[in-house]
C-alpha cells in the first residue's frame, strides 16, 4: 500500500493542504462525504452497501501501480483535520485512456480554496504517475464551485457533456481538462514570482 504523503500545497492565496493516501481507517470521512447536501449533484447519498464497496475500491487503489492512480483524504495544516476526499485514476473518455480527478470537501470547509489547492496538488501526483497525458474533470453544469475550482487549478473547458453517474443516471456535466505535459498553475505562479523578484526563490511548495 502506498503510504506517501504529498508535498504540503503552498500555492498562492489558497490554504495549506497535504494529500495522504487512503486507508482502511478512512470509512468515517467517507461516510462524512455522503451528507444530502454534499451528494446533490451526484445523484443523491450513496446506501451503506455502496459506501463499503467504494471504501473498498480506494484501499486497492493505493495498493495499485501509481500509474493507475490514488485516492487521497484532503488534510489541512497546520491542524491536521481530514475535510475532504479527492483522487485521479484511468477511464477511457472518447477513445483515448486518460485519468480522471474528483473530490469532496466537507461542507464546513467549504468556500476557502481547499479544494482548488487540493485539486492542484493531485494534478501535480498525477503528472508524476507519468501514465496518461490527460486528466479530466466532469463537474456537473449546475454546480459553478467544482467548475470554478477546475478553472483555478487549470484545467481548460472543452465542452458540455452526458455522464452516466450513478448507473442509470445521466448528468449532464462540463467537460474540463488539463494537458500533463504543461505547466501547471502553481508552477507558473512561480515561475512568476521568481521573475519579479531575480535572485530570490519563490514560494515554497513543499516542506519536509
């Protein structure tokens, strides 16, 4: 089972959040995640049956190749609370085997740039999968918060979409994406940072 933590996200004006991989131990936010409130756009709360049989997909995940992905609780420094959940693994989207991301964040951390640091630095664990050249979000079109957080983290919007989710639920959703091979947002804020101030080093993204 992987038990690498990722670096600690200190990207501009969003809150320090470090990604750990998922365990057995994780149920409880699982089930914290599948509030009414938090499941809207998802078809509504999953049965206990269900949440089991997921909890049991993201344990494998982490034991699987990083190149097929992970599942992570988001974690929030300096105080350690688990306030979400977000991962990337494969599918095969119009042809082509790429990676899709998902989160949730728990709704009384809500609306304070969590999930969009979140969601940069599961880009950057993605990237350094090296499987797929892709990774695609499909937030549903009335949910603007997920759309905004895949506009902060850099994703590109390309098109509306039907998604099956849950079996025998189509939603329709946005299909965002963001190119592997580029850089990423938080780079680029560097890079940035780095130019107006020569000589002195950027934000640091990751401690020991």
């Amino acid at each position: 089972m992987d038990t690498t933590t990722s670096p600690v996200r200190r990207s501009h004006g969003l809150p320090p959040v470090r990604l750990e991989p998922w365990t057995e131990d994780d149920l409880g936010l699982l089930r914290a995640t599948n509030a009414p409130e938090l499941m809207h756009h998802l078809g509504g709360p999953e049965t206990e049956e269900q949440l089991l049989g997921r909890h049991r997909r993201y344990v494998a995940l982490s034991a699987a190749r990083p190149e097929e992905g992970r599942m992570f609780r988001i974690v929030l420094l300096p105080g350690g609370e688990a306030v979400g959940t977000i991962g990337f693994w494969e599918r095969v989207w119009q042809g082509q085997c790429v990676y899709e991301t998902g989160w949730t964040v728990l709704g009384a951390y809500q609306g304070r740039g969590m999930a969009a640091a979140a969601a940069e630095a599961v880009v950057e664990r993605a990237r350094a999968a090296g499987g797929h050249r892709y990774v695609h979000a499909f937030p549903s079109v009335g949910n603007p918060p997920s759309n905004g957080v895949c506009r902060r983290a850099g994703f590109e919007l390309r098109d509306e979409c039907d998604i099956e989710y849950p079996l025998g639920h189509l939603m329709r959703c946005n299909d965002w994406r963001l190119d592997l091979a580029g850089t990423g947002p938080a780079r680029a804020r560097e890079a940035e940072s780095q130019a107006r101030h020569p000589g002195k080093g950027g934000r640091p993204a990751s401690t020991p």
